[in-house]
C-alpha cells in the first residue's frame, strides 16, 4: 500500500463522496524508477500546485501512481461503452485512477486522473500499463487544443516509469496525468443504465447536473435541460474539431465526456490534404469515426445518452421518448450554426447571407479535388485579402483557374461588407491557425522522445503553444507532410 505524502493539491473529493456504486477504491503501481519527463508548470499554476514540489521525488512518486497524496481519495471509475457500434457493459478504468478533483485557483472543480498506473479490477487481461510515446501524444494533442481554442482535457504530467511495456516489442514505460473537468462519460451512464438501478442513475443525473449544468436544476424539467446542454457542449466541440481538420479516430460513447472537452487522445490526427472520407486509425477499417461522419457519430452517442435518461425525464415512456427525440433532433442545426459561422469566420465573413453555404461549399469540394492542404489554404487566403494571392492560388496547382473563379466570388463577397481588409485579414489569422500538429512530425517526435530525445518534441510543443502567430524559423513546422506519407499513415490506440 503506498503512503500519503505531504499535501501538494487542494483535493475535495466529491465523485467518490457521492457517486458510490461508480467506482472501486484503488491504488497504483509503484515505479521502478520514476522520472519526470515533462511537466505542465501553466496548469501547475491554475491548480494551485508548488511546480517546485512536484519536480521533487516525491512529486513524480505522485505523479507515476506509487504514492498517494494527502487528501487524495483514489478510484477506478466504472463505466460501459459503445465500441465502433458494439455495447460492452463493464469497461472503466483498466488502466487509470481518478486521484480525486481539486479546486483550482479560479474557484473551477477539476479532476487529476492517472493513465497508465497499473491493473485496475477494470482491466479484462490489460497490463495496466502505457507507453512514452501514446502519453506524448496525449499531452502534446491536448496543449494544442487548448492553443486553439477546442474544450480539452489536459496534462499535467508525463512520467517515465523505468519499467518496460510489452506490445508488438518492447517501450518503455509512462505515465500521465490528466486534467478534466470531469471524467462523467457517456458511457458511465450507460453503465448506470445497464445495472437497471433508478437510484444510481438519478444520483449520477444529479451529480453530473450540479457539476456540469447547474442552471438546469432549476428547469420544469431538469433532466430533460441537462440532456439539452449536453448536445449543446457536444454540438459546439465537434464543430470546433471540423474547423481545424481534427480527427478523433475513436469516438466511442466511452471516450465522449459529457462537460463538452475533447478527451482520450488515442489514435487522433490531424488532416492535411482535405479529404472528408479521412481515416488515420488502424483498428477503423471501416471509417466510421472519419472525418465527414464525426457529427454523425456525436449525434449517434448522444441517442445512446438519452436512452439512459429515459426513466428521468417521464414516467410514461412514450412522453420521455417524445421529448428526448425532440432535443436530439436539434443537434444537426446547432452543429450546423457553429460549423458554418466557424468558416465564415475562416473566410473574413462576418454576417451570414444565402450565397455563404454555396462558397463554403464550393471551396471544400475544391481542396477535396485538388488534394489541397486545409490548413495552409485558409492560413493562406489572408494574404489575398492583403493583396497576394499568389500563395494561396499555388496551392492549387491541378487547376489554378478553378480556384481564380471561386476567389473572384469570394472576394466580391468579403467587399460586400466594406471592412477595412487588413482588419479582416487579421481576424482571418486569429482563426486559421499557422501551426497544427502535424502527423510526420508528431512521428518525428514521439519516435526520438521513445528513443530518450526529447527535443524535437519540446520544439514541436513549443510551436503549437502559439499556433496563430507566424514567427521565424518554425517554417517547417507549417509545411504538409511530404507526398505520399499520408497516404501510408497509420494511428492506434496505445493500450
């Protein structure tokens, strides 16, 4: 059994106070030879964390799951899921621990979670264990969303654990530890649900209400305000992940939390050439979680919610479907409104006319045919509104007329709103990033920092911490990966 340290959080531990029957007490696995390997001092700080004391070796003892912290109440959390379409009913944290939640320094309850800290009663045969490089990923994917502007879950931590990890071959060992304002997943109601106990559900319902959705408490009906919400967070996030050309590549209902952040970075990716039909995820064989089906699937999970809030919102069944049916059926036109004033946005658009769903259109279906890259061209289209076109009509080599033709509408529409054009380009530059992770160097990266180099991924970190501001000597890390490397890539899990 570990020992509890000195205090190095604020902990208030209220999912294992209030939620029992979600979770079973559990410590982690002692570390053979801890070692920090990165450290999140900026979220240290919004924690209300010493960063000083947490580089101590007590700190990473903490840190790789060996040593519990004072005030810690440590649990794996249960829950079911939808995996690619198939319902398991007990998944939960094989791998991870809830530490306990902290109250940061604005007042905001989150939770420090570990991933990779050792076999959980959820494990089904796992290790336990995680890997340096997936747990790179996860940090760096999740700095960079937050650098966007997309809800995420973060990290805090990335520690090497000194012990090996057995997959196709040997890597050594990590651990994470995650920042989330909650770890409340779709699928932990569904575990709820599937238990068929009306108590635990409706404490889960009240509990995720007060933490997530407080305003919906005081809603005629509460549950049905607090589902409404929900699509809502999830309606905004996949939005945000269109508009930068994000792919999740594991959208199960156990990876969609319900406060609206991204979480569970495993075979994620970023898209270069546009294509909506992108898969990067090797167990996706059939393209389920692509990039086009994203909201599709969103809408398709939280179906999979409502199910679970049925015996919540009316005793009549037929009523509580009716209702559930009327707010899930919403999720299309808010998805919409968020994607469409996103790309106006993306284009130096400001107010919405008929014609814009056209030209958004029109423009996709031209990166689509010319296999043009969907970050550079938007990033590039802020030099036309200053006067040069030429970067952004070179992106369309395959046939330059038919973008002069698209832009010739785009232009007549961007000066139909008389703005100044340097104001409009520079609102253009504030939404169309410079420097997203792109997959080669992510690769790069993870495969030095497996190998102990971890400078390529502390300089990728580092341009992905400002991805709107160009600034010199990171041009490499604004150029698509070189021809044909994505048509090869592949992602995976990382368990």
């Amino acid at each position: 059994m570990s020992i509890a340290v000195n205090p190095l959080f604020a902990f208030d531990n209220s999912y294992a106070r209030e939620l029992e029957g979600l979770y079973e007490p559990w410590e982690g696995a002692p570390a053979r030879e801890p070692r920090l390997l990165v450290l999140n001092e900026d979220l240290a700080a919004e924690l209300g964390a010493d960063v000083g004391a947490l580089s101590t070796p007590e700190g990473v003892a903490i840190l790789a799951g060996g040593a519990t912290p004072a005030g810690a109440w440590p649990v794996a959390q249960a829950y079911a899921g939808h995996q690619f379409g198939g319902f398991v009913p007990r998944l939960g944290d094989g791998r991870a621990l809830l530490l306990g939640e902290v109250i940061d320094v604005q007042g905001r309850r989150r939770d420090l979670h570990l991933k990779g800290s050792g076999r959980t009663p959820f494990a089904r045969g796992g290790d336990g264990k995680a890997a340096v490089g997936p747990m790179l990923r996860e940090y760096l994917i999740g700095e960079a969303m937050h650098a966007l502007g997309i809800p995420t879950t973060r990290a805090l931590a990335v520690v090497a654990t000194g012990d090996d990890v057995v997959r196709e071959t040997l890597l050594p060992g990590a651990v994470l530890s995650r920042v989330a304002a909650s770890h409340i997943r779709v699928g932990t109601f569904q575990y709820a649900a599937a238990h068929r106990d009306p108590t635990l559900l409706r404490r889960l319902a009240d509990y995720a209400i007060a933490r997530h959705h407080p305003d919906a408490a005081d809603a005629e009906n509460p549950y049905l305000a607090f589902f409404e919400g929900v699509v809502r967070a999830q309606a905004s996030l996949v939005a945000g992940w269109m508009l930068v050309g994000f792919i999740h590549g594991v959208m199960n209902t156990d990876n969609m939390a319900i406060s609206g952040e991204s979480i569970d970075y495993g075979p994620c990716a970023f898209m270069d050439a546009f294509d909506p039909g992108t898969v990067f995820s090797s167990i996706d064989h059939g393209g389920r979680y692509a990039y086009a089906n994203q909201p599709i699937v969103a809408q398709w999970n939280l179906a999979r919610l409502a199910e679970t809030l049925l015996p919540l919102l009316h005793a009549d069944a037929d009523t509580a479907i009716a209702a559930a049916t009327a707010v899930l059926q919403s999720f299309p036109e808010r998805y919409e409104e968020h994607w469409r004033r996103g790309m106006r946005a993306k284009l130096g658009l400001h107010d919405a006319q008929a014609q814009d769903v056209t030209l958004i259109d029109d423009l996709l279906a031209l990166l689509q045919a010319q296999r043009v890259d969907f970050t550079s061209c938007f990033r590039a289209l802020a030099g036309a509104v200053r006067g040069d076109a030429a970067p952004a009509r070179s992106l369309f080599a395959r046939d330059p007329a038919a973008f002069d033709a698209w832009a010739e509408r785009w232009r007549a529409r961007v000066s139909s709103e008389a703005a100044v054009p340097e104001a409009v380009a520079a609102a253009m530059d504030r939404v169309n990033p410079v420097y997203i992770p792109r997959n080669h160097r992510v690769e790069e990266a993870l495969t030095a920092a497996t190998d102990g180099d971890l400078e390529a991924f502390r300089r990728l970190l580092d341009a992905l911490a400002e991805p709107f501001d160009e600034r010199p000597g990171l041009e490499s890390y604004a150029t698509p990966a070189p021809p044909g490397f994505e048509d090869e890539y592949r992602t995976f899990c990382g368990t």
